[in-house]
C-alpha cells in the first residue's frame, strides 16, 4: 500500500469514477481519451497472474486492438450493442497499491448492473476487481493499463462487448 | 423459462418438421425435442469431447459434457485416456467441481467412496455394512469412447457403430486438415477454455459458425471497423465474386471451403511467411516443400463435425446444450507443435480477437441467436414459424457423396438439418422418453 498526498488521493479516485461513468454511459471518445498510447486493457481467465497471452484471456488489447474494439462499438451496426447495454456500476475499496514517479497501481472493487436490452432484456450482474495503472501526464492522469478480474471469470460468461 | 405448449404427436414427427427446403421453428425451442436430442444424437451417437493433448500427464482430467450427462476425460496409468461420469455411484454426488485438474484418485466428500483414474471402485469406507461386489460398482462409462488423431469422441449408448464410419471420409478429411497444421501432425489445446453462454438453442451453432451467407450483414461492424480482414476477399465479397464454397459431406459435417479464396500464403493466419519463418520452415521439414505449400495457402478448415465440433479455423470450439434455450459455445486456440513458440502467441492474439463473449465476432452472432430463439419461443407445430433454407438448393453441386455451391448458399444448414432428420426421424413412436 502506498501512501500519497491528499489532492493526491482525490485526483486518482476522481479518475477511477469519471472512467466508470463514461464506461457506463457508452461514450467510447471521451473514454478512449483517458488511455495512454501504451495502454493494456486485459480480462483474463481466472486469476490475472500469467503472462497475458501465454493462455487465452477474454480481453487482451494493446493500444490498436482497443482502438478496434472502440471503432467497432462507434460503427452503429455493432448488434452485440445496439442498442447499448443500459449500465450502472457502483464502484469501491479504492486502494492506492503503490505509487513510483508518476505512477499509481490503483485497486478497487466494482458492481455493475447491465441491461441487455439487444435480445433477452435480461438485468445481467458483473462484479470483479480493478487494478488500474495510471499515469500522470502534461494533460493530467491518464490510464496506462486496466486489468478486470472477475469473480465469475472461470465460468461461462455472456456477451461482453461493452468496456468493463 | 417460457415453455411451450405440451408436445403433441405432431411435434415430434421429424420428418415434417425437417422438410428439404425448410424446417419448422418449434425445433428449437419445443422442450421435447431437446430431450429427444439428448436421447438421439448425444446418448446414442458420437460425440466429441475433447483432445488427448489435455491431459498429458498420468492423472490430468478435464471437466466435460456429452450433451447435459457431467464426465471427466482423464488420462490413465497406462496411458489411455478414459471417459467416466462425473458422478459418484453411490449417491450421485458431482466428483470434480472444478474444470480441470490432476489426482491419484477420485474421492467422493459425500461418504468417501474412492474411485481409480479409470473409474473401478476402489474402495468403500465402512466396507463390513456393505455387501455388493465393488467390482460392479465403478463410475458410469460411455458404452465407447474412441479418437481420431487425439480427437477423442464417446458414444454414450455403445450402439453407434465404429467412429470411422461416423467420420466418415468428410469428417476424417476435416480431422486431417486440421491436425496437419501442426508440423508434428498432433495438435495441442493446451491455452485453456472460455465458454460463452448464449440464451439460444444449441441448433443455432452448428447453422451459425457454417454460414457463409450472413458475414455482410451480421458481421458489418467489423467490416467497418477494420476494413482489411482476410474475411473480406473470402466470404465478404457477395455472391458472385467470392470463389469460396460450401459444402456439405455425408453424416451431418459440413464446411465453408475458403480454399479456392486465398490470394496469399498464410492469408489465414494475417501474416507473411518472415513472421513466422520458423512455423513455415517446421512444416517444410516435416511434410515437404509440396504438402507445405499447399497447407500454408489452404490453412486449416472452417468446418462442423457432427454434431458438436466446430473446427474453427486455428480453434477448436465445443458446443454444449445445456437447456431448449441456453448453449455453451466452448472454445480454445489450436496451437502447433515442432516450432517455437511466436507462432502460438500469434495464434492466441487471432483466437482473442474472434472468438468467444468479448470477441469482434461471436459477440454479435450470439444476439442474432438470443434474437432468433426469442421469435420462436412460442412456435408450436403449424403453419407459422418456418425457417427457409432454400437458399442455393437449385445450383447445388452433388458429387461423391458431397453437395456444394456457392459460398452464399444455404447448402451447409441442409446438410447439417437433413442429417438431423435421418437421426431424430427414428425416434417418432419409439421414443425413450415416452413423448412420441
């Protein structure tokens, strides 16, 4: 655990929710603007403790393959969201996990309701961990790598096309 | 679950409901034709279960089910692998919960009954109040369970026949296709598994993953988004420009042939032969310059093995029903052995980017099928609610026990539907689960 100054502290949680809230809302510009040119974006199977690509992971995007997943949400004709999931997630138990430089790992818990709205209207339920790396930059933090662990991730999951 | 009205004779009559042309749509949703399948195709038939290259080591087992029946396939002291319920034989108690793992033995929490890798009770605690022969009493065991090339398939009831003859010469070209793109010829599926939960009929797979007429149209986002996939000079071309095929083989298998497509080595794998030299030069090594050339410019199948393997390219996929309206849609990147490794990685890049519930192509086939479930959740049998599958039926090719035609054509449905037919068919007033 890292200790960091107070305006410090509040920058880093006001990010975590401002990126959950564009997350939610589908607004993929605004989102994508918070993420580093190095940025990773990862949902392994199970615990994310392997090396990310030496087995299959749900999600595992450098920067262009994000760029893709976001190209293809801003199509239109994207049926897996369109229309988009309806979503709300609740966000928690932010820890700073360590802090170097100007770099912060940041962990924290998430709940988040979905509506599937494209075929069955099911209120779907996704609950997992967040570790976020950020960085600060010039134009203020920005988001290095996200990495979500899922509490369900080793079971059958439905569509994911959305930014978890 | 919204449930349909009870079966009646007529809903179960296969040979109306599956016609040449057309099939009506109470087949995916009416509850007793999924029991019927359970009977039919997956106690009866052959079905896949998984690849020896799961379970290298003395002990390794995986978590399966053949249609909704829970097994383990492990691989045994000797070597061989087995296929055994998971399922004490005592009081029915699941024995692994977990996806996979490696034992000694199998032990059961409930009363500890313990069981060998092969399924023989091994023992029972408290064994002077218990007088049955335990020689009688091993886990439950598919009546046969055989393979092809690793690919390791059981036969629930043991009255199917020989798996060659299941295979037949479609399926076993398939399996060969598939394995040759690994320069030893044995492939390995050991990335792991993701199951995707689809709230579909399970039938919805087998037609879905073999379509070659809905890319334009399901699939648009990903044109837009990236405009260059080599799915663009195969399949996303239209009706008269593609020169891919589809095809549909005897048993039930069927394929979209993008051979004839191709206008580059390795256009399969999106890549040129100086990325992945090693891989190219294995397969030269083993098979030669001529066999080589062509497996790095066919690349491996995009095909269905009757009636649960998808052979998906560079992945295997398993298609699991679970209910009338609930599938599992499995799968696993088909790694290669006797290269380095860069080719693998490459390959579990491709299985990430299209397969699977984040993936930028399954995500959207699967809420085509929630969709398509939902508009037959209240079919019964009549007039309304048929498929059309006509598509092609005209300008179909028929030559050594192969239909094809265009790669627009609905010609793999029909294969896949009126083998279908021929296995439900014999069920009508001979139903074992008394709906007929």
């Amino acid at each position: 655990m890292a200790t960091v100054d107070e305006p410090t502290r509040r920058d880093i949680e006001a990010f975590v929710y401002l990126e959950a809230r564009l997350a939610d809302e589908s607004r993929y510009d605004e989102w994508e603007a918070l993420v580093t040119e190095d940025m990773h974006y990862w949902v392994p199977f199970g615990p994310g403790d392997y090396e990310p690509g030496t087995r299959v992971s749900y999600i595992n995007d450098n920067r262009a393959r994000l760029g893709t997943r976001i190209r293809q949400l801003a199509t239109g004709v994207h049926h897996a969201q369109d229309p988009p999931s309806s979503m709300r997630r609740v966000v928690s138990n932010i820890e700073i996990l360590s802090a170097e430089d100007d770099e912060f790992e940041v962990g924290s818990n998430f709940v988040l309701y979905e509506h599937a709205v494209q075929a069955t209207g099911h209120l779907r339920l996704w609950a997992g961990r967040a570790t976020h790396r950020l960085r600060r930059t010039p134009d203020g933090l920005r988001m290095a790598a996200k990495k979500v662990e899922l509490v369900n991730s080793t079971s059958p999951l439905p569509n994911l096309p959305f930014i978890i | 679950m919204a449930l349909t009205v009870q079966s009646s004779p007529a809903s179960n009559d296969y040979r109306h409901l599956v016609q040449d042309d057309r099939i009506h749509g109470s087949l995916y949703t009416d509850p007793a034709v999924f029991a019927d399948e359970m009977q039919r195709i997956f106690t009866d038939g052959w079905v896949f279960v998984g690849h020896e290259s799961e379970v290298p080591e003395v002990g390794d087992w995986v978590s399966r089910r053949l249609g909704t029946e829970p097994l383990l396939m492990v691989r045994n002291r000797d070597g061989a692998i087995s296929v055994v319920a998971n399922r004490c034989a005592h009081r029915g108690t699941t024995l692994c919960p977990q996806n996979d793992g490696n034992n000694r033995n199998f032990r059961c929490a409930y009363h500890g009954w313990t069981y060998d890798l092969d399924g023989t009770l091994l023992g029972v605690p408290g064994p002077k109040g218990f007088h049955k022969d335990t020689a009688d009493l091993g886990l439950d065991r598919p009546g046969q369970v055989d393979d092809y090339r690793g690919f390791v398939f059981a036969n629930r009831s043991g009255t199917a026949g020989p798996l060659s003859d299941h295979l037949g010469a479609g399926g076993t070209d398939l399996i060969d296709r598939t394995s040759d793109m690994s320069p030893t010829g044995r492939v390995r599926l050991s990335a792991g598994w993701i199951g995707q939960r689809i709230d579909s009929n399970w039938k919805m797979w087998p037609e879905s993953d073999n379509d070659g007429y809905h890319l334009n149209f399901t699939h648009a986002s990903m044109a837009r988004a990236v405009p260059d996939t080599y799915y663009d000079e195969i399949v996303m071309t239209g009706e008269d420009a593609s020169a891919s095929i589809t095809r549909a083989y005897d048993g039930g298998h069927v394929e979209l042939d993008f051979r004839r497509s191709y206008s580059t080595e390795l256009a399969w794998l999106g890549t040129k032969r100086e990325q992945v030299a090693d891989y190219c030069d294995a397969l030269e090594r083993a098979y030669g310059a001529d066999r080589a050339k062509t497996i790095m410019w066919d690349g491996p199948p995009h095909a269905l093995v009757f009636p649960n393997l998808f052979l998906a390219e560079m992945n295997i996929a398993r298609i699991e029903p679970v209910a009338p309206g609930v599938t599992v849609h499995h799968h696993t990147p088909l790694l290669v052995e006797g290269t380095d490794e860069s080719v693998n990685r490459r390959l579990v890049l491709q299985s990430e980017a299209a397969m699977g519930p984040a993936s930028f192509f399954l995500t959207d086939d699967a809420v085509i099928a929630e969709r398509m479930h939902r508009a037959f959740e209240g079919a019964a049998a009549g007039d309304d609610g048929w498929v059309d599958l006509s598509r092609g039926i005209e300008r179909e090719h028929v030559e050594d026990g192969q239909r094809w035609s265009d790669i627009t054509d609905e010609t793999t449905n029909r294969g896949f539907w009126h083998h279908y037919r021929d296995v439900m068919a014999s069920v009508v007033g001979n139903s074992p689960n008394g709906h007929a």
